[in-house]
C-alpha cells in the first residue's frame, strides 16, 4: 500500500471513529433527557391508600367502602367513580414530564395556583399546584408544594380541577347501570303512571305485551330502547336537603320490575315554573333536578311506541 493510500485509510478510519463519539455523546444525552423526563406524580401503589382528595380548597372527595363522595356547602353527594380512577390514572402514570426550570417563578405556580392535594390514611400522598399553559398550548406548568422544580406535561388534568363540581357529581337516577348492574334484560315489567294514565309494559319472551294504552302493532325495538333511556337516566343536579319537605314527589311514578325480584321505583314532581321536574328514588334520599328534554323521553304517548 503507497503512503497515499495509507493516509487516505487512516484519515477515513479517524473520520469514523469521530462521528461515532459525537453520535454516541448525542444519543447517550437523548436517553438522559428521555429518562429525566419520565416521571410520575403518584405511585401507582399508593392509589390503592388514598382516603380523599381536595380540590383547591373549596370541596373534596372522600373515599368510603369503596365508593366516592363529594363533600361540598355541607352537604354530600354521589362521585362517578370512573371520572376519579381517570383522574388517578394521570397522576399514577409514568409519561413525559420534563424538567423546565428549577426556579417557579413565571409559571403561574404561585400561591393563587389551582391545588390538588392527596391524602393517604395518616398523610399527604401528594401536594400539586397547577400553573399556566405554555405558549404552544399543549402542555402545562406543574409542581410540588414545597419545591421549586417545575414540570410540564398532560393539560387535560385542567379540566379536572377547574371544571364545575357538578362534573364529579354521579347523577344517573340508578347509578348500577353505571357499571352495567341493571340493563334492559334485568326488566320483566315497567310500570308508568303519569296525569292519569297507565302504561304497562310486561316481558313475554322476547316480546312485550303492552297494556294500559292502546298500541296496535308494537314496535318492540322502541320499547326496548325506552327502557334503556329510563334505566340509564340523568338528572342536571342535586336538589339541596332543605329544600326536599317542599317537593311533592306524587305527582308521577314509574316502577320497574326486575327479575330478581327487586322493584326500583323513580317518584316525581310535576313541572316547576321553568319545566323542571324532581324526582327521588326508592333506596336512596337523593333528589335530583330533571331538564324538560329528559321528562319528555320519560313520559311518552302511545303512538312513540307504534311500529312506523
């Protein structure tokens, strides 16, 4: 080999070796960077010991047997558990948040920042302050109360903290049909009586007879899916405790007849002066508000219930 040749191959060996030190000095830094910005807030082990949870000072959320409560204005209504365990899951969650300042200054993450703090049985789990977006608006600012770190990430816990209290609130009039407890095919008779009338619906196979009103071919489809819509109903809202010896609730009923024997009966007010009815049901000392559209889908002629 000439002493040209020789040059040639040393200086491209050299090349090589040079731009795998720089690439091993940049992915080596990448996996750094990749691996600060992994993080979780809460560990996923301690989910299982959480008591309560309160959201900036103003309510909270009380764990009891299992089941989730608001505590709010002295009075205590019913979570959806689900919108807590996808609450939870952000927290419980390792993902991407990165490390953006050691200073909190200039994030919003002051004292008038939106809080979350999580109690175990004995102590806090976690003390969270949420701050401003960034300028992309994808992400938001977060850190511990106590530390000057601060992390971005998930802004979708934004609505979590800032939504109305109403957004926790379980308002389905039988909330086991949350969790697919009661369905249609739990129903052998419905009952409804409302300004006068009678409608009764009974399971005969896979059929229903229809009673009380006059239905010449029934559409056994409608009726089926007006079973679900009771079944799966929503108030708007809780009505305060005190106001409850105010409400006359004998003003309709609807009674469901279920095949274990069970009877689930929803009594109800007539309208008030803005077509809001109340309503209560057996087993339970809630009383829920009920919007015009939902009691229209409740209460229905006979003709809704024609094969068309």
């Amino acid at each position: 080999m000439t002493y040209k040749k020789r040059l040639t191959y040393l200086l491209s060996l050299i090349a090589v070796l040079v731009l795998a030190y720089i690439g091993s000095f940049v992915f080596s830094h990448d996996r750094s960077n990749a691996r600060s910005a992994s993080y979780v807030w809460l560990d996923s082990r301690s989910a299982g010991r959480i008591s309560k949870i309160v959201i900036n000072d103003e309510y909270e959320l009380v764990k009891r047997n299992n089941e989730w409560f608001v505590n709010y204005n002295n009075n205590e209504y019913p979570v959806r558990g689900v919108r807590v365990d996808d609450f939870l899951r952000i927290l419980t969650t390792r993902a991407a948040w990165p490390v953006r300042s050691s200073s909190a200054a200039h994030f919003g993450l002051d004292e008038g920042a939106n809080r979350v703090t999580i109690y175990g049985e004995y102590s806090v789990l976690l003390d969270l302050l949420l701050g401003d977006d960034d300028l992309m608006g994808r992400e938001m600012y977060f850190r511990k109360v106590g530390l000057n770190e601060v992390r971005s990430g998930d802004r979708s816990i934004r609505g979590y903290v800032t939504g109305s209290v109403t957004s926790w609130y379980n308002l389905r009039l039988i909330p086991e049909s949350e969790n697919g407890g009661i369905g249609a095919a739990s129903v052998q008779r419905l009952t409804v009586y409302n300004e006068g009338t009678t409608q009764v619906f009974t399971r005969s196979n896979r059929r229903w007879d229809v009673s009380g009103i006059t239905v010449e071919n029934p559409d056994m489809n409608s009726i089926e899916s007006y079973i679900n819509f009771i079944i799966n109903a929503e108030g708007e809202d809780f009505i305060d405790p005190a106001e409850v010896p105010y409400i006359d609730l004998d003003y309709s009923r609807i009674d469901l007849e279920l095949g274990d024997g069970r009877i689930i009966t929803i009594r109800m007010s007539g309208p008030n002066l803005v077509n809001k009815r109340f309503a209560q049901v057996s087993g339970s000392r809630f009383i829920y508000q009920i919007p015009l559209w939902v009691t229209v889908r409740l209460f229905r002629d006979a003709f809704s219930f024609e094969m068309q």
